[in-house]
C-alpha cells in the first residue's frame, strides 16, 4: 500500500510529487506516478519540441520546483539567451533541463509506473486504482492531475471533410518537415504562431496562417493578477460555480501571443516567407490532388497541406473511469461538469484534484505551470499527515 497516488505525470503531476517529496510529506517508497507514457512530462516534451518553442510563455518564477527562485539561480546569469525579455521568461532548452534536475534530486523516476488508469474506486478508507496491465494499487491519498491533452479539438468542417487534414498534436505527425507544402496552418493563438514560424524556417513562402480574428496580443493567457489576491479574493466569495466558470471564460486570453512572437509574424510577412489570412473554413473539397478550403468570406484558397492549430477540447479531461468515480461516490460537479472542491483541492477525503479539475477553486491559471504550483501548494501546505 501506498501513502500517495499520482494519476498523470505531465507538469501537474510531478509538481506535486516533488512538493509531496521535498516538504517530507511522504518518501519515494510511498509515492507512485501512474502515467501512460515512458517518461515524465513527455507529453510536454514532445509538443513544445514539434511545434518549435524556444521561449515559453510563463515567466521563471514558474516551474516545478519549490523555491521560487530556483529555476533562475539554474542558470549562469551571464547567459543572456536563458532568458527573454522583463520577466526572464525561460528558453525552453533551460526549462527542461531544470525540470530534468529536479526530477533527479526528488527521485520521481523511481516512482514511475506506466499504465493506463481503466478503474479507481475506494475501499472503505483505501483507493484502489487498476491499470490496463491488470495491476492494482492501493493508496491512502489519491491525486488525480489529468489534462485534456488528448482530446484533439476538431472543428465541424474537418468532421464533414474526405480530405486528409491533420493536427499540429496528432501522434500520427512526428515531425513537421514530413509535411507537403504549401501548407495552411488552421488557428490564431500562440501554438499556431510557433508552428507558422518554425514552417517557415523549413518552408518559406509556402506557409499561410489562416486565423478568424485578428491577432490578438497579450503577454500571458491570462491576467497576472489572477495570480494573487487581487482577483482571487472576490472569485473566492463566489459561491454560484455557474458564475465562477463564466469569470474563468472571461479571464482567459484566448487566441492570443506575446508581442515578441506577433513581431516575428509581422516580420516573417514583410519577408514573404507567411502570408496571414482573417477568413473562417465553411467547407472542403478536392481538386487537382489539393485541398481547396471555401471561406466565410466567399473566397477559397487551395492548398496541399491543411494543418490545424485548434487546441484542445475544453470538456471534462480523460475516460470512462472517471466518471464511473463521480457516479460510484457521487463526487459534487457544477452544471458545466468540474469537480466543487475544497480549498485543499479535496474532492472528497483524500482524492484531491489538479490542472483542469480544479480551476473552480484555482481560477483561470489552473491549467498552467503557475497552477500546478498553487495546487501543490495547497496539498501539501493544508494536508495533515
């Protein structure tokens, strides 16, 4: 039996565990990660290398690790290309290295165990959590950081379309110089704006951006003052969860990039190397071994390659275990879904809550890197051994 189960290992799930490991919660023996990929944080890895990342977006005060400040002090600060910009935003290179370290020094790969969760349910005062192997694992605590990273969001159009479209995070595209140019790249936020820039490195002047709104500039997804007290003081005192989801909508700077990138697209159109289209796909068809995309406008545009930069659906994350685990212990959801929880991210007793499932008690970063520091923070600063 162990003390703590961690379902997912992305950014979420070893945040925690090395909060859990670091303030001596529990100790490596105690701990297991259930995740269905080889190694930690994969999933992160590969989408930020395929779409050509080199800066993220949060500052460096975010990251996985306990100091605040730890990811700064990583790196020599005479190594200007560390860091960008006022709020030393991290390369993406020095932020996984740092993440590669703290993963070292907690042990978190000890306490690996890949597999599927296909079941969870509580046996008087234990959880019990099987995997598609047919292995079973026994917990007291039990912390559930699912994402939505695997749910693809597909516009309608595509849904109703014969032809061959692709997402940027299909596991079916491994890289994107397997691409056929030209190519129209389907989006208007900030992973459609790294995936035009790093196509045009390999493909320039064959690369169209095809956005339905105008670029829209924010420096982060959402207001820093989300962060703190200044909004979550009043979205705490909300006690209508309808009204808390309709804030977090409000907050989220949806469709939107840092100005840094904005510039490199305006500078990517002036060489010729993109071209940026403000139009909405109706419909598909085929032509002359191309796609031809008919738009809002009455315009269409042909192309060889459509790729979609659509992000991720925003519904309840993950399968049929879990909600067969709101039915079984009839777990409290809002009308849109989401788990009510308590300020420690209890759903119920010892089944606590990251990421996703518990932005109505985290806010409008809960997704984020900042997120997964505020959720570990409260498990572990609130939790009584």
């Amino acid at each position: 039996m162990y003390e703590w189960i961690i379902i997912g290992g992305g950014i979420h799930g070893c945040t925690i565990g090395n909060y859990l490991i670091k303030n001596e919660k529990t100790t490596i023996e105690n701990l297991i990660i259930i995740d269905p990929h080889h190694e930690p944080m994969e999933k992160w890895r590969t989408y930020t290398e395929k779409i050509g990342m080199e800066y993220l977006r949060s500052p460096s005060v975010h990251h996985i690790d306990v100091p605040v400040f730890s990811l700064q002090n990583f790196k020599n600060p005479t190594d200007y290309t560390a860091f960008y910009g006022q709020y030393k935003r991290p390369s993406l290179q020095v932020f996984n290295e740092h993440c590669d370290k703290v993963l070292q020094q907690a042990q978190l790969k000890k306490c690996w165990k890949q597999g599927r969760v296909i079941h969870v349910y509580r046996d008087f005062d234990k959880w019990i959590v099987q995997t598609d192997d047919g292995q079973s694992f026994i917990t007291k605590n039990l912390v559930l950081s699912v994402s939505v990273n695997e749910k693809l969001h597909i516009p309608e159009w595509v849904k109703e379309s014969s032809n061959d479209v692709k997402h940027i995070f299909s596991e079916k595209l491994s890289k994107l110089s397997e691409l056929t140019p030209s190519i129209v790249v389907v989006g208007g936020g900030i992973t459609a704006a790294h995936t035009v820039i790093n196509l045009c490195r390999i493909f320039p002047g064959e690369v169209t951006l095809l956005t339905r709104h105008k670029l829209r500039v924010h420096g982060f997804d959402s207001d820093p003052g989300w962060l703190g007290p200044k909004f979550m003081k009043s979205f705490s005192k909300i006690t209508d969860y309808d009204l808390r989801r309709e804030q977090i909508k409000l907050a989220r700077n949806r469709g939107s990039m840092p100005n840094d990138i904005y510039q490199k697209i305006r500078k990517l159109e002036r060489e010729g190397s993109l071209k940026v289209k403000c139009d909405e796909v109706v419909t598909t068809s085929s032509q002359d071994q191309s796609n031809v995309l008919h738009l809002k406008s009455g315009n269409s545009l042909a192309t060889k390659t459509v790729l979609l930069a659509t992000g991720f659906n925003t519904n309840l994350p993950e399968e049929s275990w879990l909600k067969a685990l709101i039915d079984t212990e009839n777990l409290s959801c809002a009308s849109c879904g989401y788990p009510i929880i308590n300020q420690k991210l209890e759903w119920c007793p010892h089944l606590f809550v990251s990421g996703p499932l518990a932005e109505l008690e985290i806010g409008p970063v809960s997704r984020n890197i900042s997120g997964a520091r505020k959720a570990a923070e409260r498990i572990v600063n609130e939790f009584i051994v």
